[in-house]
C-alpha cells in the first residue's frame, strides 16, 4: 500500500467547494495535490442538484483533470467529500473511475425517515480502502445500518464516530481532520 498522489474533494447538496471541512482537510493534507471541485448546479448558480449521471460525469471529469495535473496516475487519486459528493465519489468507483481510497463524510445512507430506501447497493463493488467519517446522531444513516451496510465492501473499511454529531457536523472539522490525517498515513 502507498499513499495517494493527490485528493479530489467534493462538496454535499447544500455546499460549494469553499466549505470549511473540505478547506481544511485540504490545508491538513500539504503538500499533498488537493482539488475541491463543484458540480455543475452550483457553478450555474442553481440551488438543486443535477440528476445523477450529470453529477457522475464531473466526478470523472474532475478527477481525470486533477490527475493530470498532479502529474500521477488516475488509480493514485484519493477520492472523497461530504454527503451528496462522497457518494457520487463512490459510485463513480463502483462504475470504474480508478482510486487509491475513498473518504465518505457523512455518508447520506438513506434520506430521513426512510431506512428503506438506502442507498449502498454499489458498496459490494468497492474494492478499495475506505474510511467513513460520520455523527452517532446522522438521521442519514445510524452507526448500525452504516456499519451493517459496508460489510459489503470487499475493500478495507474503517469507521471514526463524531460522537453525538448530526449530519452537518458542525464545530468539529479537527476531528475530521485528525482521522483522515490519520487514516491516509496508514495507506
């Protein structure tokens, strides 16, 4: 195992690419090649997001770019976001986008108020270390369904609890910070 040769950073529904807890990871992770992309809803000034094959195309297209840039190879690319951004992240690797790990924030495991409706039939295709970043209070996912649904991941997976966090994690960006920080130098 060897650690990413650059990171593409992805932004929830509700957020751009300016929010804190993607510039700080950015700004823990120097000198490593950081990008934080935003969708196409955002940079068109719209509130909603794309329907997700739109959302999908940019995750590639992004990564593709950064990895350019960076100069290393697409399957060197740490991948991950909040919400909405680290799972088109994730799905973008289930479908095939090449990447050294995944970092899933506040994983949206299903909407709130509807467990039934879950969003993690692509994790059975993740073959790939992944580390999930969530609050033991996110009406997206409870520490049991979100660890009960990723022991379909073949990858490597690890779990960091914010405890009583809810889904923005608000005030808490040097936890998320230290266990990614962490996380990547075990890579």
């Amino acid at each position: 195992m060897s650690a990413p040769g650059a990171v593409l950073w992805a932004p929830g529904a509700g957020s751009a690419s300016t929010h804190h807890t993607l510039t700080a990871l950015e700004e823990a992770l120097a000198p490593l090649p950081c990008h934080r992309m935003d969708f196409p809803y955002r940079l068109e000034g719209r509130k909603f997001p794309d329907r997700e094959p739109k959302l999908l195309a940019a995750v590639r297209d992004a990564a593709a770019g950064l990895a350019v840039e960076a100069g290393v190879e697409p399957a060197e690319l740490m991948l991950g976001g909040r919400s909405m951004g680290g799972r088109m992240c994730s799905l973008a690797v289930a479908d095939g986008l090449p990447a050294r790990a995944l970092v899933l924030i506040s994983y949206p495991l299903h909407r709130p108020g509807k467990p039934e409706k879950r969003r993690d039939a692509h994790f059975g295709r993740l073959e790939l270390p992944c580390l999930f970043v969530s609050g033991t209070r996110d009406s997206f996912g409870t520490p049991d369904e979100l660890e009960g649904a990723t022991a379909a991941i073949p990858g490597p997976v690890r779990h960091v609890w914010i405890e009583r966090g809810r889904h923005e994690l608000d005030r808490v960006d040097d936890q998320i910070v230290a266990a990614v920080r962490d996380w990547v130098a075990q890579l």
